[in-house]
C-alpha cells in the first residue's frame, strides 16, 4: 500500500464518488477487496522485502437476501456476451479497468507502472494511452482537483507498480497538476497544451522502448468523440497519438513528424475536424505516406472505419468475427483513456463509440451485426465476440446493452430458405474436405 496515512483507512465508506446500483457495487468491492490484503509498499528500496498479495475478490454485501433476480446484478453486470466496468464517471471506470486488466494475485504481480491522468484532460488521456501497450504496459488513473480520489488511490495500492527496465525504474507517469503519489519514483509530463504533452508522451515512450515508432496516428484535439477511438489502438500497438486543428497543425507536432519523416502518418478522422490544409502541412513535413484512416461525418461511423481499416501493419481490420470490442459515450471522453487498457490485452479489442445512451445507433448496430459469429456444424468449435461496456446506465443503458448481448451471441448460419442449419446429430462423422468447427462466420447469411 501507498506509505503515508492517506490510503491507511479502508474499510471507509467512499463518499467522493457514489456508486450507483449493484453493478457498481461490484467494481468497488473488487477495489477495497484488492487494496485491503495487504499489498506492498511502494517504497523507492528495490530490495525490500515484497509480499504478493492473492487475487481480489468480488464480494458483494447486503443486509438481506436479494428479493429478485436482478438484485444479484445482471444483467446489468454483464452477460453471456458482455461485461460493464459500471464507473459513475471516468475517475471510476479507469480503477476498475486497471484492475481488471493487471488482476496481481499469487505469483502474478500488477503492472509495473501506472500512468496519472487530470480527468478533465480527456487529449492527456487519449495520449497516455500508448504507455498501456507493451513492454511499458501502464494503465491510466485518473486525479481530480490536484487530488488522488478515494477509487484511484484504492487502484493505485491494489495495483502496487514497482518500476522497471521497462518503465526507466519509474512506478508513476503523472500528467500536469496529477499529483505526485507519497514516495513513487515519478516522471512527470509536461505540456501548456494538448500538442505538447502528446509529443512529450511520444518522446517518453520512445526513450522507453529505445525504439522509433512505426506508425503515427493523428487525432483531432478539438472533437473528443472523433478523437476517442485513437485511444484503443495506441494501447494495442504503442503508436503515439498526435495531435491537430481543423486547419492547422501544432508545432510540437510538426517537429515530431519532422524528426520521424520516414514513419507513415494516419489522420483520424473527415476533412471536417482535419482539413484538407492541415493534412498538406503535415505531408509537407513527412517523406513518408500520410493517410486518412476514418472518413466517416459523426463519431459512430467514424470509429466504424477506423475498427474496419488496414493498411499493412497499421489498424484493426476488424472485418469478421471473432473478436473483443470496447463501447463507451462521446458524451464521455475521458473513458477512452480510462479504458484504454481493455484494448491493450484479453480480447484486444477496437472501441466503438455511441451518441445515445439508450440504443445501438444505426450505424453501429449494423457493424455488430455484420461481425455477428455464426457456426453450420458444432458451436463450441466456432468464433465467439465479447463486448465490454464502459461506464454506468446513464453511459449505456441495460437495454443497450441486452441488445448488444444478443447481436454478439454466436447463432447457427441459416440457409437461403431460412431454416436453420443445425448441424449432424452427435457422432455423425464430418463431411469430407471440412476442418473442425466448418465454417464459422457469416451468421445468418444466405449460404
């Protein structure tokens, strides 16, 4: 645990952040669950004497037996084929991310670093996103008002980071006014704007991992929902986010293109939020190609191309079944870094984004249906999706999520006719020239 009186308190009731329903509840009981076995200090003597703390628990507490079935938290929690970090806001969906994605417990350590982010700067976020991916492998956290919150300094113990050659020896990343935890070997990133402290991340993570990076992802800085999904992909490659107007380019940020001319450099995002101008300016300064990896008018459709665009090493070409995804709110920025670890291992998966809290737009139900999995002979040898859900039901409503539950679930293909193919009855031996499983993808479509 963090030394210092601050943290010493855990059984207290967090008062700073209300947890609204019993899917909330889980996310905190998993955090005061964790912080409370006694995990070991960070203390700046790396021959100290480190006690591993077992896995946390989810432990959910009432004063009476649950009364419906809906009490025990689904399916609001999650279901067959999503899970909901249920944070009130962006300070909690980033503890209960960390925590889920470094689960320390037995032999297994948390990361060895954390990254702490103003949750007011969602650009910071969306930067900082990079440090997730390996061989750093920093998750962010979030600070308010020069403080560490009650949720993020319960993360911060639980996770315990420890530094490494892999983190320059540093346990904490702290952005701006983050502050600085009592006795953690901390670097701190500076910028007066988003431009800068996106460079900084970049130069940061460059000297980390001793190597230049492969691709540069150019976001808006002014359109938090056109910028979020960059979030998801610096976590799952380490390519650094830059930063952009409509019509012009920062100068920090056109230096750092300058001194990596030869990297291909990808705009994220319609001429609406980068121009045409802009995207001149930046050729300019690279020798190498520069393109544009989301072209789409509204942040739905736009995060939709992206998760769909390839181009040799560079995007998700997310194009059938088979995979992880991550939906959070425009209406919420700041989530996209506070969740960007989901992205950064387990499913790995793109982050989507909606402008309505109560159903999939249009748009994106149609994307989820066109990955929906499907299998012609024996489901349990097909491609299975999973959602996660990030924030509250005031960010994603239960119905959404039922809806994006029932799109993701693996179906049977049905033929041109419609009937259901169901498969052989049990033992009837494969037809010649098809593997195991037959075809998986392609659910109801015409065969």
């Amino acid at each position: 645990m963090l030394r210092g009186a601050r943290y010493t308190d855990l059984t207290h009731r967090i008062r700073a952040h209300p947890v609204r329903g019993l899917a909330g509840l889980l996310v905190l009981a998993a955090l005061i669950a964790a912080a409370a076995i006694g995990v070991a200090s960070l203390v700046d003597d790396d021959d100290a004497d480190r006690s591993v703390a077992p896995a946390p628990e989810v432990i959910v507490r009432t004063e009476e037996a649950p009364e419906e079935p809906t009490d025990l938290g689904f399916p609001a929690f999650a279901t067959a084929n999503t899970t909901r970090v249920a944070g009130p806001d962006s300070v909690s969906v980033a503890a209960g991310v960390a925590l889920a994605t470094f689960p320390a417990g037995g032999a297994v350590e948390g990361p060895n670093a954390v990254t702490l982010v103003p949750a007011d700067d969602w650009a910071a976020g969306v930067a900082a996103a990079s440090l997730a991916a390996d061989p750093v492998g920093a998750p962010v956290l979030l600070s308010e008002d020069d403080e560490l919150p009650e949720l993020t300094g319960l993360a911060l113990a639980a996770l315990d980071p420890q530094g490494s050659a892999e983190t320059g020896g540093r346990q904490v990343f702290a952005v701006g006014a983050a502050p600085e935890p009592d006795g953690a070997r901390t670097t701190r990133i500076e910028g007066a704007n988003a431009a800068e402290v996106a460079v900084e991340f970049a130069r940061l993570r460059e000297r980390l991992t001793d190597e230049a990076p492969r691709h540069l992802l150019i976001a808006t800085a002014d359109d938090a929902g056109f910028a979020m999904p960059a979030a998801a992909w610096a976590a799952r490659s380490g390519d650094p986010v830059l930063f952009a107007q409509r019509d012009s380019i920062p100068r920090e940020t056109l230096a750092f293109i300058k001194d990596h001319d030869d990297v291909p450099v990808y705009l994220l995002g319609p001429e609406s939020v980068i121009s045409g101008k802009a995207e001149d300016r930046i050729a300019q300064a690279s020798k190498a190609p520069v393109r544009r990896a989301g072209d789409a008018d509204d942040p739905v459709a736009n995060a939709i191309e992206f998760a769909r665009f390839a181009d040799g090493t560079f995007g998700w070409n997310i194009n059938d079944p088979g995979h992880g995804f991550v939906i959070a709110n425009v209406e919420r920025p700041a989530d996209a870094g506070a969740a960007a670890a989901l992205s950064a291992g387990g499913t790995w998966g793109p982050l989507l984004v909606t402008d309505d809290a109560t159903a999939a737009p249009a748009d994106l139900e149609g994307y989820l249906l066109d990955m929906k999995p499907g299998y012609d002979v024996d489901p349990t040898r097909a491609v299975y999706n999973h959602v996660w859900i990030v924030g509250d039901e005031s960010a994603v409503s239960v119905d959404f999520q039922v809806e994006v539950d029932e799109i993701a679930e693996v179906a049977p293909i049905r033929s041109g006719s419609g009937e259901a193919i169901l498969g052989p009855e049990p033992g009837t031996p494969e037809p010649e020239g098809r593997g195991r499983g037959g075809d998986s993808s392609g659910a109801d479509r015409d065969q």
